[in-house]
C-alpha cells in the first residue's frame, strides 16, 4: 500500500519535475515564463500527434512497429513542438522588449487552444465514439519496466519499476542543478540572470544566452507533457485533461528554491498532496474535494516562509521579470 | 576612411533604439493596423481550415455575434453586450492594481468566491428575506468576500514582498475546491445546482442582462475617474512607478497596497455576483471560464485606460464567439477560438515594439550606390 502510494506520487509528480526544471532554466537567466503550462500542453499534443501519425502508418499493428522510432518520434515531435512556442514568447520578450507576464499568458492561452484544437481534430479521424485518443501501443513501450524489476521485490517496486521519462526527469534535474552551479556555463547564465548589464561588459552574449535558456527549458517542459499522456495517462489523451498541472510546476519553482535537485524531492512531495486523497480512509466525496487543495496551501505557505525569511541564497534572479534594452544602462 | 573600411564588418546589420514618445495618432496608427492584419490573419486562417471563401467567414463571424440583428432581433446582440460586460469587469477590477505593478492574476478566485456569496445568499435567505433586502445582502456579501480573496496575498506582499503573481494563482485553486465542495454539499452530491429562483437581478424590457451591462457601464466610468482624478488614483500610479519615490513623498506603500487589493478583490467579487445572480442564478467551478487571464490581457491592452478596455474587450469576444460560431459551422472544435484571440493577443503585445523603439539600418556603401 505505502509503496504503491509513493509510487504513485512519483508518477504523478514527474510532469511537475519536468516543468519545474525548464522553467529553473529560463528564470535563471531573467525570464519569468508564465506560459509553461501552454507549453507543457504543446508538448504532449505534440507528441500524441507524432504517435499518432507513426501508429497510423503501421497500420495500427504492433508487430509491426519498431520499438526505437516508437519512442523517438513522439519525444522528437514533443521538443519540436514546445520550442517553437518557446521561440515565440523569447522573440516576443527578448527581441521585441514585450512584458514577460502579458507574453506568457499569451502563450498559455494559445497552447491550450492549440493542444484541445488539435486534440479534438486527431479525435474527429478516429472517429471513435469516446472523446478521447487511445495511443496504448504507443504508450506501452514507453513505460517498459526493466526486466529484473518484478524479481526484486519492494525495492525493485520502487526503485526500477517506472517509465524511461521518470528516469530522464531525475537525469535531467541533476545534470541542470550540476550546469547551473559548477560549470562556466551555469556561471555566465546566472549572471545574466542577475545582472544583464554587468554579464553583457563581461562579454557574455546576453540575447543569445536568454533565447537559449528559454528554449532548452521549454523543450525540457514539453517532455513533462508527454511524460504525463504516455506513462501517467497510459497513453490516452482526452482534453483538458492535463488540468493545472503547469501552475504547479511554476509554484515548484518557489518551492525548490531555484534548485532542480530539490525539485525532485519537491515534485514526488507534491505528487503525493495530489493523491493524498484517494489514500485517505473513510473520506467522503465532499471532503476530498476540500484535499485536493492542500499542494496548493503548501505552496503558498512555502512562498510566504520564503519570503519571510529573506536568505541571501534563496531569493528569486534578480532582475528576474526585467527585459534588458543595451542601450539603457 | 580606411580606418571605417576596418570595423565595417563588425557593425551589425541594424540596431534598435528607443524612440522619444511617439505623438498618439501615430501609436494608434500602428495598433489599428494590427488589428486590421490579425483581423485578415483570422479569416486567411479560418479560410484554410475550414474551406469557406473570405467573405462567407465573415459572414458567419458576423452571424454569430450579432444574429438575427437585421430581421429585428437583438437577443444575440445583448447576450454580446453580456459578455463583454463581464470581461470588462473582471478586466477593469484588475486595473488600479496592475498600475501599482502588483500582479493580480487571480481575478478567476476572487470572482468565483463574490459568486459563492452570492449563491449562498440566494439559498439561505431567499424565502426569509423580502427582495430588496436580499439584493443589498448579495451585493455587500459577496463585494466582502471578493476583497477578502483579493486582500489576503496583498498583506503577505506589503508586510514580507511575498511573490504576488503565484500567491494569488493558488487562491484561483484553492477557491475553485471550495466551489467544488459547495455545489457537491448543496447538490445533493449531483454535481449540479439547479437554478434558484430568489435574487436574480430584474430583467429590464423583457431583456435579462440589462442590470449587468448598466453596472459594468457605471463601473467603467467611475474606474476612469478614480484612476485619472482621484487622490488614491494618483498614490496608485506612484507606487506603481517607483515605491522609493512614494516613500519620499510621504505616502504608506503598505496602506495603498492594501486598499488597492481591497477594490481589485471587490470589483472581481462583483463580476461573480453579475454572474450568479444576473446570469447564471447557480453556480458551478467553470463559472468564469478561465476569463481572469484573459482580462489581464486586456488590462495590459487597454494601457490602463477604462475606455480603451471597451474597444479591446468588444474586439476580442467577437473574435472569441464568431470564431466559435465559425468552429461550430465546420464542426470543428470551438477552441479554434481559443488559438485566434491567442494569436491575435500576441499580435497586439509584439506591436508596442515599434510604437517604443525604431530599428535604425547600417548605412552601408551599397545602401548609397543604390
């Protein structure tokens, strides 16, 4: 039961760690991008829409699909479709000088229209009775287990037994978390994320270090899109089915102080709040309703600590929000 | 000149730089012609899609806002009316405080919470009071609950700077939970709330929406004074440009942070109260439709002026139904709409760049030959 729970938790908190992560990168170097969660939805349409394109051409057979293109064509079109939304918000707010939070909204209002528009559309050529698309074949090869995972017991349970993405997630966090704070690279970005104008004296090319955090970190978002229809939904997506899952991994920002590696213990913390309430004995329907808002309390109650506290170490980038024109020093 | 020959190649292609203040006619040149270019972009869109000629889209954008105008009837023109007033409001109600550079991104909860009050009122006391008396119930309760919703970040953001953009995003949650409960409690476990029959606002001349639209009208008008004539107004605008220089001046930044919310709250509080008891008479967590983002869009649009909020609003819910009229007739998913106002939005934030900024070309040798 416990362990079922956690993993649980787990799976429903990878798409948070996924965005939480993007949005790390793009916030460090000065841009608040409020429209991750348009961005995530991108991603996992874009995403169903390449498997659904592939298991189409197979004629809908699983002999006859090739697990490496199954997996690669799905993650390749998710990418695809998360950076160029992320393209045009850093156009918009880096080149064009527009305000980051009008922008980003922008952005989640026409990622989420595109997501139900394309979703609806790919549901229309089916022409299934459901209002849903089952990409199941997909799916299943996506959250392969690895072999010895049965044969271990509650450590192989918790441990080996989710989805290649869960995997990549953590990967991902650590290796932001390492680039961020040990490398040259993570140096320059933070600056620019600090100061602009300082990191621009200093040579760094600071237009091209924004439009490259927010597109790495969108592409990085559109993953937790697709995590969630293929390991989390098992492949079936339905619209607006994502919900609000984009805020959260905005708020898991917050909450994991800038820190991807932190974000992964913030992610599974969160993932286990949501699903607190099926867990619950002898919950009414009525009170699990008043459950479900507890990650967003947390949240705040994390913000309001934060900000109370005012370290040094966990503030937000300093000019974060702020667009940076050369000629204005 | 040979000298200029050696740092030619490094110069860039073009730069920007910032322009002195453009006379008003031309900005307004500039934003009318993007709307005129996403007006064409709508139907050049629409036309690809859904294989209808340029003038039969507009036909049915027109259709779908307007009806049956031309035969006579105007119900399809008021219920327009209708919603641009409660976008409008919400759109107004997040006004002072965007001035004052306090992001309110959680109209969407303070409205859903104005319409709990309002709601509740309506099943509680609508048998034992007389009808006056529950109106002005409605109206004060859910006015509070509205500012409540709308004052708990803003104490949290005067007393620690807490980050107001996701403080206020949470309470959008948390309040759409508490509906969720409400209408599970009130519903029987249904899920649905039946309409009530006490404290809907009067239909005036057999047209149901009338008390919205004149309210939201009046609001529009008192925002812009308030705004441009008041002595709040003008402490808003000063904190919104520079808190340190609203210290030296002697005004409580605290204070008028904590008012401010207090009428943003209200204000949005009033929306859901426009829409439970003017319009919906029950409740349910999609009342506002994710409409609180939107009007911060439209706050940002209409530079903060009330009466440049009406012609933004206008524009954009007739693209929002005439597109989805547009949808409907292809049978094709109405968040085409949805996709149309994005794009159109984006039009309008990417053009304030030239109305700021001029992009001035290297004058090369060539440029001078040709």
């Amino acid at each position: 039961m416990i362990i079922q729970f956690i993993c649980r938790a787990i799976l429903l908190g990878v798409p948070l760690l996924y965005g939480s992560t993007g949005e790390i990168i793009t916030e460090k170097s000065g841009h608040l991008n409020l429209g991750i969660p348009g961005i995530m939805y991108v991603g996992a349409i874009s995403g169903v829409a390449g498997s659904f394109i592939y298991e189409n051409a197979c004629g809908n057979d699983l002999a006859n699909m090739n697990p490496v293109l199954a997996v690669i064509i799905p993650f390749l079109c998710a990418i695809a479709g998360s950076v160029i939304m992320g393209l045009i918000y850093s156009f918009l707010t880096v080149s064009l000088h527009a305000n980051q939070n009008v922008t980003g909204l922008a952005i989640t209002t026409l990622g989420i229209g595109l997501g139900n528009f394309l979703g609806a559309s790919l549901i229309n050529i089916t022409e299934s009775e459901l209002p849903s698309i089952a990409l199941t074949k997909t799916s299943s090869f996506f959250s392969t287990q690895l072999p010895f995972a049965d044969k271990l017991g509650w450590f192989g349970e918790l441990f080996l037994s989710h989805d290649f993405l869960t995997y990549l997630a953590i990967v991902i966090a650590i290796i932001v978390s390492f680039v961020l704070k040990r490398t040259r690279v993570g140096l320059n970005l933070r600056s620019v994320g600090e100061n602009p104008a300082t990191a621009d004296a200093a040579g760094i090319n600071v237009i091209r270090y924004r439009y490259v955090a927010t597109c790495v970190g969108s592409a990085i978002a559109g993953l937790g899109g697709l995590q969630y229809v293929m390991a989390y939904a098992n492949g079936v997506w339905s619209n607006n089915a994502f919900g609000d899952r984009g805020w959260m991994a905005i708020a898991l920002v917050i909450f994991a102080l800038w820190n991807p590696s932190s974000a992964i213990i913030g992610s599974f913390l969160f993932g286990a709040l949501c699903n607190a309430n099926n867990y619950i004995q002898g919950l009414g329907t009525e009170t699990q309703e008043l459950f479900k808002m507890l990650p967003y309390v947390v949240t705040i109650v994390v913000l309001i600590i934060t900000s109370m506290r005012k370290k040094r170490e966990h503030q937000p980038p300093q000019s974060l929000g702020l667009p940076y024109f050369r000629e204005e020093r | 000149m040979a000298k200029s020959n050696e740092i030619k190649h490094r110069e860039p292609l073009f730069h920007v730089v910032k322009r002195d203040d453009m006379p008003q006619w031309q900005a307004w040149l500039i934003r009318c012609a993007t709307i005129l270019i996403g007006f064409l972009l709508v139907g050049i869109l629409s036309m690809a899609i859904t294989e209808e000629s340029f003038g039969d889209t507009y036909q049915i954008i027109f259709s779908g806002v307007f009806g049956r105008l031309f035969e006579g009837r105007t119900t399809m023109l008021w219920k327009y009316l209708q919603e641009i007033a409660i976008l409008l409001c919400l759109a107004l109600a997040l006004t002072p405080a965007f001035k004052m550079k306090f992001w309110n991104c959680g109209a969407e909860g303070q409205a859903l919470m104005g319409g709990l009050a309002s709601i509740f009122c309506m099943i509680n006391f609508g048998e034992k009071l007389s009808y006056p008396a529950l109106i002005i119930t409605i109206i004060v309760t859910s006015i509070i609950a509205g500012a409540v919703w709308g004052v708990i970040p803003a104490v949290f953001k005067a007393l620690f700077n807490t980050n107001e953009t996701l403080f206020t995003l949470m309470m959008n949650y948390i309040a759409t939970q508490i509906i969720a409960y409400y209408v599970y409690i009130e519903g029987g476990g249904s899920n649905v709330i039946n309409p009530v029959a006490y404290g809907n606002f009067p239909a005036v001349g057999n047209n149901d929406y009338f008390v919205n639209i004149v309210t939201v009208a009046a609001i529009t008008v008192f925002m812009y004074i308030y705004l441009k004539y008041s002595k709040q107004g003008y402490e808003i605008s000063v904190v919104g440009e520079s808190q340190n220089t609203a210290r030296y001046v002697g005004i409580n930044v605290k204070k008028v942070i904590i008012r401010t919310m207090l009428i943003s709250g209200a204000l949005c509080g009033v929306t859901g109260m426009l829409l439970v008891a003017g319009k919906d008479h029950s409740i349910n967590t999609n009342l506002v439709g994710g409409q609180g983002f939107t009007a911060i869009l439209m706050s940002w649009l209409g530079q903060f002026n009330p009466f440049i909020m009406v012609v933004m609003t206008a524009i954009v819910v007739f693209l929002r139904i005439g597109v989805a009229k547009v949808a409907d007739t292809s049978h094709l998913n109405s968040s085409f709409s949805e996709i149309i106002v994005g794009i159109v939005i984006l039009m309008l934030v990417g053009c304030e760049f030239f109305i700021h900024y001029s992009i001035k070309f290297r004058h090369s040798k060539k440029e001078v030959k040709a």
